[in-house]
C-alpha cells in the first residue's frame, strides 16, 4: 500500500520533505509540488470545474495584467504549470475549487465517493493542480472555469455541495467561512463592530453575522460607491462610512468613539494601522485579509502603544462551512446579493 504523509510532505519536490504551503519565494520551502493525478493510497482526485482564486491574489492579478481576461488566464496557468498548485508568488495566497470526486484512495476513511460534487476547504497554494485548460475569467466573481484535476491528501478538508445552493454561488461563500464562523464567535451581544470592507464577499456575510450575534453597533467601512451601495442593500449594518482603510487617521476618526471588535477583510495592503486606531486597547482585530502583514501589525500596535489583541485570520473554524451556508439560505437579501455576482 502506498500511503502518502496525511499533510502531503510527500508530494513536495522543492524542497523535498516540506510542508506543501508555508512560503511562497525561493529558497523557501514549497515552491513546487507534484501534481500527478495517480493518487497515494491515502489521497482523494477530483475533476477540477472551476477555482475560486484568493480576493488578495485575483485583484493582484488582474492589475498587472491590466484587467484583461487572456492575460489574467495566462498568469494562473503560469502560476500552476510552474508550482503545481495556484499559489500565487506576490501575495502567498490560493483560493478554493470545486469538483467531482473522481477516485478516493483505498486507506481512506473518508465519506466521499467517486462522484460526488465536493468544494475543498483547504487553501489552492497547498493543493496539487494540475489545469488542462482555462475555458473562462470571471472577473466579477474572481473565479476561473477550467478542465483540471487536483489532489485532497489526507489532512484535507472538504465539503459536499448542496443541493439548494448553487455551486458556484456556494464555492463563494465557502471561500470565505472561516470570517463570518469567526465573527459569531467574537462578537459579543452589545459590542460594536468595524468591518473594513464590508461590502465585499466576506463582508457582507460577517455583517450579517456580527448583527445576528447581537452586536450593538455594526460599522461597516467602504471604498467604492459599488461596494458601498451593495452593503448598505444587504442593510446589515448600523452605519455606512466610505473611505480609504489604508488612511489610519481618516479611519479613526470617521469611527469616532473606539470600536470593540475590528474585521479586516479588505484585499489589499496597508490596511493595519486603521484597524489598530479605530479599536479599543481593550478590544479584538481580526485580520482576516490575506493582505495583512503581521510586521505592520505587530510594530503598528506597538508603536501606537495599543495592547489590542490580534487575530490572524485562520481560515478553519470548526463547522465554518455549514454555518456559512445557512447563512445564505436564512437571509433572502444575503443571497440575493451573492447571486447577483456569483451564480
Ligand atoms: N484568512 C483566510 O483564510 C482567507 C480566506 C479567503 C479570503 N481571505 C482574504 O480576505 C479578504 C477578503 O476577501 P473577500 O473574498 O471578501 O474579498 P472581496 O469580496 O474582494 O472584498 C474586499 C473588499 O475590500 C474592499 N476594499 C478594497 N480596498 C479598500 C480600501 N482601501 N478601503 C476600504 N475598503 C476596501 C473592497 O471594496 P472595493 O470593491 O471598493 O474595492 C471589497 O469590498 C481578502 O484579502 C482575501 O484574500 C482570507
């Protein structure tokens, strides 16, 4: 029986023995792996149909290749064809897929059969793939429909898809369910919230989240007028701001009286200063964005001489993705709004 490490070191090739995720740049660990679809006896293949790439890493793309769907198409196919697996080099950051089970290796226990439609939950930049071809760029939805396989190794998480959901619509939000599981948990009734971005994916369902926990005050934080007027028609939050979450003082003080809890969940950098001004000494960040830097925080905290409590943005949380989904099926108005964008 041939059986692979449960965490997949054995599917490492530079440098062998490694984990398959921690870094991103050479000589780093992981920069490549083995994408061979011939499973290990302890390992899931699924047909890949479509990827859903990381917020952070799909924005990343696109403005360098100028917003154009062909190169956009180019640069994952590159990402892939070079590392085996879409583990974008800039931002460190994956995504999710979804599928059909095509063979589940025999030492598995696994409840998964060969034909099943699964979405993984765990991260693209750990994931072997193998794309055969990109058929379409869907830049509103930051997904990718392509022919491909992948490789679950044992440690892998996944979950079946839905029957009342549409897949694509679920593979977005199950991107995502670490934030709003998250959220429920942190949210204390009474407190107040800051979402930063609230009006993208994860923003909108953690709004949704923050005010079904009881939060006395959800603030939710917008750049563009699209983003803002689609947050403001979920109608979740107490409050609107539009402004630059990379402008900490303009952040500060448009929140006003410090908040309780801070969600990060813009995609792009630069965004720690304004979450560690705007909370309480007392209070909580969760700093969900792939685009945070721990060094920006960490020193950023220090610096202001705030002692607020920092969460990194551990995308699993125990029934994350069953809570996310029942999200969307409780809120008529929070799946309206995903399938707008996404089915
Ligand atoms: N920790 C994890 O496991 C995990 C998993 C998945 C995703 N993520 C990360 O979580 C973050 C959010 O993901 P998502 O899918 O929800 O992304 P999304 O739908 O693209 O939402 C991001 C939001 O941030 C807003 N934003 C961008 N720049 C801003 C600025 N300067 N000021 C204020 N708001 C700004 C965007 O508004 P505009 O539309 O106006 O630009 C958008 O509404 C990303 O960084 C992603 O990489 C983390």
């Amino acid at each position: 029986m041939a059986l692979g490490c449960p965490y997949g070191t054995h599917r490492v090739l530079e440098p062998a023995g490694s984990l398959p995720q921690p870094a991103w740049r050479l000589p780093q660990p992981a920069w490549r792996v083995n994408n061979d679809p011939a499973i290990y006896d302890n390992e899931i293949l699924i047909d890949v149909e479509r990827l859903n790439i990381d917020s952070a890493s799909f924005r990343q793309i696109s403005e360098e290749a100028g917003g154009d769907p062909d190169r956009i198409a180019a640069a994952i196919r590159k990402i892939v064809d070079e590392r085996g697996k879409m583990h974008n080099p800039v931002t460190g950051s994956g995504g999710m897929l979804i599928g059909t089970v095509r063979e589940v290796g025999p030492a598995l226990q696994a409840d998964a059969r060969p034909g099943d439609r699964i979405a993984t939950l765990v991260s693209l930049s750990l994931t072997p793939l193998r794309i055969e071809a990109i058929h379409r760029v869907l830049p509103e939805a930051d997904q990718v429909e392509v022919t491909g396989t992948a490789i679950l190794f044992e440690s892998g998480i996944y979950a079946k898809l839905p029957e009342d959901i549409p897949d694509n619509l679920a593979l977005a939000a199950l991107d995502v369910c670490g934030a709003p599981a998250q959220t429920a948990r942190l949210v204390k009734p009474g407190s107040r919230v800051l979402i930063l971005g609230g009006g993208g994916k994860s923003g909108l369902l953690c709004s949704y989240a923050a005010r079904r926990a009881g939060a006395a005050e959800v603030i939710c934080f917008e750049y563009s007028d699209e983003s803002l007027a689609r947050a403001r028609r979920l109608g979740a939050a107490h409050r609107y701001i539009q402004g630059d979450a990379r402008d900490a003082l303009g952040v500060m003080r448009a929140v006003g009286e410090k908040v309780d809890l801070t969600l990060s969940l813009v995609n792009l950098p630069g965004a720690e200063l304004g979450a560690i001004l705007a909370t309480k000494p007392t209070g909580m960040i969760y700093f969900f964005s792939m685009a945070t830097s721990f060094t920006a925080a960490a020193l950023g905290a220090e610096g202001v001489g705030s002692q607020v409590e920092m969460l990194i943005g551990n995308g699993y949380y125990p029934g994350h993705a069953e809570l996310t989904l029942d999200l969307l099926r409780e809120s008529p108005e929070l799946r309206a709004l995903f399938e707008e964008v996404y089915a």
